[in-house]
C-alpha cells in the first residue's frame, strides 16, 4: 500500500497517475475530501491536524508521501503545517513505513548561489521559517533512524491544471486569458523551473528506490536554464500571442499589497527573483540518468494544448 497524505494538488494528482502506472495498484488517497484520480484508488477523509485520524489513515502503508499544501498564508502556516507533518511522521514511525516529504527551497538563501542539497538554510520570512522548520522536523528523523526517509525539493512550479505558482499566474494564466504577460522586479534573471508532471514522477521514483532512501534530493529540471524574459518570450510564441510581456517593479507589487492579502503573503518571496536562481539537480540525474525531463518547449506546448482541448 503506498499513500498520499494531502492528495487533491496538482503534485499530488500527478504522483498518484504515476504510482498507478507505473508501481502499484494499491493506492489510498487521504485529504479532507479525497477525490479518485484513477479507477480503483482508495479515498479516505482525514484531517491531518488530527493525530488519530492521520494515524488510522496511513495504517497498512508501506510508503507514505506527505504532499498536503495550504494556501499562502503566513498564520495558517504558523498554526497548521508543522503539526500537520509531526503527526505523519508520528504515524509513519507507529506503522513502519517509510516517509517521502515533497519539499520546497523558501529555506534557502534568496542569493545567485548554487543551490545543492547541501546549501545551508537561511529562511527570510515567515512562511520560509516555518518550511525550514518542517524540513530540520524530517531531517531529525532521518537522523533518528526509525524509519527510511526521503526529501525530494523542488524549486519554482510551472505546469498543466491548477498548477499555482508565480510563473504560471503572471505568465501562462494571463496568456490564456489573452493578456500580455507579467515578470515580477526583473526579467533578465535566470529561473530553474521545474515541471509539475516530472517533479511528480521523481517523487514516485524516488519512493519506490530504496538506495535512494534517507537522502535529500534534488528534483530534476529543464536544460539550460532561461531568463524570465526568454521563458516569456518562448510563451508568447507557444501561444501565437505578441511578445509584449512587462516588469512588474516593486512600487506596482507594492501598491497591489495594499489591496489583495495574496499579493502581500507572496511578498516575502520576491527578493528571490532579484538574483538568478540556481537550483542544482546534478545529483538525482548523475543516479537516475534516463529519467526523461520535460523540455520548456514541450511543457508549453502541453499546456496549450490541454487548455485548448481541455484534455
């Protein structure tokens, strides 16, 4: 039995395509309204805040992923994502099975250094502290040794669905929506982005390998690297659409705090795109070298695709 805890994202719906193709047929989906994504999966309700219920829901798993997500709130995070992940990894630990955390990279330095897996933390902000905070939790018990551990990071999402990142509000939605897109501070900085479906499948394959386990790993992402104003560029060709994208400065990003809580939330986050962003993979693709990686091309092209056929 491999389970998803948090299982209705975007990472999560991709990941259990992938589990089912590729790994098992015995998959349980657990969020507080699972819905199925293949024929078959198993749904059962459970709040993650609640230890018993987290505990009963990851009962019978060999692997257990935690891919919960919570809207960008900095007081949710403070109040809910720690405890969420304490008592799943409580319960993994009751049941023996083995613990995958999707990670992000808020931790790290909002600097051009290489980020490897190595980087020390140095989170500016709430929500940064809080994703430091769970991922020295899991790191702690992959010291503990009680369990197999593995930390897959991703850096920035780009993706079909309800893919939610920057790059896809300020550049693909507004595409879809006929509207020129968007860059936050600048655009000739360069960006690692990782694809949706691939960071999915990495996870997958990741948990299924066992000499992969009690490791932090790296999620592979497209070669080489473009600027925001290339990845806009290549966009708008994708999309048939002018090639008018423009520079949000901080004065506009500013002014849009002052009307929209989610704007303010994302705040601390943009220093990030003042400096190139250099997330290194080198280690996952040395071990996995015929994991086929989405190309920038191809993953605009998909999407496009999809949201012209809705399929």
């Amino acid at each position: 039995m491999q389970t998803i805890l948090g299982a209705n994202g975007q990472i999560a719906q991709e990941l259990a395509r992938e589990l089912r193709r590729t790994y098992t047929d015995d998959l349980r989906l657990v969020s507080r309204t699972p819905r199925p994504v293949n024929t078959g999966d198993q749904l059962v309700p459970a709040d993650l805040l609640d230890a018993e219920q987290t505990l009963k829901a990851v009962e019978g798993s060999d692997i257990v992923y935690f891919t919960a997500g919570l809207p960008p709130d900095s007081g949710l995070w403070e109040r809910q994502f720690p405890s969420m992940l304490k008592n799943a990894l409580d319960a993994a630990v009751a049941t023996g099975a083995a613990f995958a955390y999707f990670d992000n990279t808020y931790m790290y330095p909002q600097t051009a250094a290489a980020q490897t897996e190595d980087t020390a933390f140095a989170p500016a902000g709430r929500k940064a502290r809080v994703r430091a905070e769970m991922a020295r939790m899991v790191l702690d018990e992959m010291a503990a040794g009680r369990i197999a551990v593995t930390i897959a990071r991703a850096p920035e999402f780009y993706g079909p669905g309800n893919t939610q990142s920057f790059t896809n509000a300020l550049i693909i939605d507004r595409l879809k929506a006929g509207k020129s897109p968007r860059v936050p501070l600048r655009d000739d900085t360069l960006r690692t982005l990782i694809w949706t479906p691939d960071a999915s499948r990495a996870l997958a394959l990741l948990g299924n390998t066992p000499d992969a386990q009690n490791q932090t790993w790296h999620l592979p992402c497209s070669e080489p690297r473009l600027t925001y104003a290339q990845f806009a560029t290549l966009a708008c060709a994708v999309f048939g659409r002018p090639d008018t994208h423009a520079t949000l400065g901080r004065t506009a990003l500013y002014i849009a705090g002052l009307f929209s809580k989610g704007a303010r939330e994302i705040r601390e986050l943009l220093p990030r795109y003042e400096h190139d962003n250099r997330f290194e993979s080198g280690k996952f693709k040395q071990r996995f070298p015929d994991f086929p990686v989405t190309s920038y091309d191809a993953g605009l092209r998909q999407i496009k695709h999809e949201w012209e056929t809705g399929k």
